[in-house]
C-alpha cells in the first residue's frame, strides 16, 4: 500500500513539472514570436510600395508589425481547432482530412507490421532453438540490418510499381530486423532447466514451443515488437515525403511546399503524438507477458 501510495505521489509530481514545462515553452515560444512595432515612416518607400501595404491592410505611416514570421502559439492553435473540426473531408487527391491522411498511414504501417511478425518470429524461433541456424544466418543479418529501409524504396518502386505497397515493403523490411533478432536472443534465453523438464516429460517440439518457450520468451519478443513499431512509424513518415499520394508524411511535405508552416508544426505534433500511444500501447501488452522469476 505505501509503495503504491509513493507510485502514485511520484506520478502526480512528474505531471506537474511536465505542465510546467509546457507552459515555459509556449511562454518562451509567444515571447520569441511576438510583432514588435517599429516607427511608422514612408521614407525610401516608392508609391507603388506604399499602395501594396494599404492593400493589406497596414498603414506605413501609422507604424508596422514586424514580426519573424515563426508561428505564434494562437496561430497554431487556430490550426488545430480548423483540421480537428473537420478531419475526415475529402476534396480530391491533394486535399485530404487529416484522419483520412493519418488512416492511410496506421494502415501501411499495420501491413508491414503484421507481414514481419509472420515472418520474424518464426524464424527468430528457428534461430534460438538452432545454433547451426544461428551461425548460418548471422552473416546475412549482419548485413542486411544496417542497411537504411528507404535504400530500398527506388528497388520496391521499380519491381512492384505502386507507391503504397512499396511503403507496406519498406515498413516490413525496417520492422523484420529487431523483432527477429530479439525473438531469437529471447528463445535462446530460456532457462535450461525448463527445456530439461520438457525433454523428461517427453513434450513433443510443437507443444514445448507453445506451451514452454514462448511465454518465457514473451517479454523479449515483445520488446523486439515495440521496438520496431517505433522505427516503423520512424520510417513511414518519410517514406511517404518521398513518394508522395496520401499519408501524414505526405501532408507535412504538402504543407511545406505551401509555405504553411502552421500545419507543418501541427503535423509534427501529430506524428509525436501517435507515436507516442503505439509505444503505450506495446508497452501495456509487454508488461502483460513479463513475469517476475
């Protein structure tokens, strides 16, 4: 009860530094945006100039606002206020909701994820249950890993020509690796005395996989998995700054090649944000399968 108590107490304290936190950064953030007003001259100015800035609306002789055209707070917070009111319209392939934007992406990342745990988890149990698997396949691993998921994008356009499956391609290729990799340190892990009780009770390979090795592997396999999804929404974000379409990547390159720096931020904020309740999200189910010895 008193660790829970103290749980709790560390909880609420580490949110009231973080808001307040927040609440020095936007101070910081309206204080470096802020106009500043300057004299109000029209000397040096030409009548044409002086005409084009009545036109918007500013009176050099009365003084102007100079700002450094960084977004305020306000604006940004206008820009949220507009895309969340209305996030699922759809006007035409260059003018999307965001949700609809966001879907797009959630979807592609869950097709490569789902690709590579069908592949990564078997074969990560065929590599930590074999050394001969282990040593066999290091070499090829140890190449392949390092290798950036979007070196692959220009082979995935040629040969599948299709920019969305090639994005599901690429999710896949950055996901298989640490899912893998961990699964196979995970199976390899496991006690032997528990492989050694199995072996005495003549458990047949399937049911000791099943039954012996993947809950004790569980943790580890799932850590594989975060990891992975976290580099996946990495990953698909620029993928799709490259090929374009549909896609949150997609409408932040749109947004900037707009000169709207509002919804750039707003988007970056977003790309945060759902990366940040996938990691939650994994990280619930890890601590579902983790056990204490």
């Amino acid at each position: 009860m008193a660790m829970n108590r103290t749980s709790s107490s560390l909880t609420v304290r580490a949110a009231i530094v973080s808001l307040l936190l927040l609440v020095l950064l936007l101070a910081g953030w309206h204080l470096a945006t802020a106009p500043v007003a300057t004299a109000g001259s029209t000397a040096g100015l030409t009548q044409e100039q002086i005409d084009y800035l009545r036109l918007m609306g500013k009176d050099p002789a009365a003084g102007t606002q100079k700002s450094s055209g960084f977004p305020t707070p306000a604006q940004l917070g206008r820009t949220i206020v507009e895309e969340l009111s209305d996030p699922f319209y759809d006007n035409g392939p260059n003018d999307k909701g965001i949700a609809i934007q966001l879907g797009w992406s959630l979807l592609r990342v869950g097709l490569g994820f789902a690709l590579a745990c069908v592949v990564a988890v078997p074969a990560g149990f065929l590599i930590g249950m074999s050394p001969l698997m282990r040593k066999a396949f290091d070499p090829f691993i140890q190449v392949l890993k390092p290798i950036s998921p979007l070196a692959w994008m220009p082979l995935a356009l040629y040969t599948i020509k299709d920019s969305s499956v090639s994005g599901v391609f690429v999710i896949f290729i950055c996901s298989v690796w640490p899912m893998l990799i961990n699964t196979a340190f995970g199976v390899a892990s496991v006690k032997r005395e528990w492989l050694n009780v199995a072996s005495t009770l003549e458990v047949r390979p399937l049911r000791r996989a099943l039954r012996v090795i993947l809950p004790a592997a569980a943790p580890t396999i799932f850590t594989g998995m975060r990891i992975s999804m976290g580099i996946a929404w990495l990953v698909i974000v620029a993928a799709e700054m490259l090929v374009g379409g549909t896609g949150i990547g997609y409408f932040l390159w749109n947004e900037w090649n707009n000169l709207s720096l509002t919804h750039v931020i707003f988007a970056i904020l977003l790309i945060g944000v759902v990366g940040m309740l996938l990691d939650l999200g994994f990280a619930a189910l890890q601590k579902k399968v983790t056990y204490v010895e």
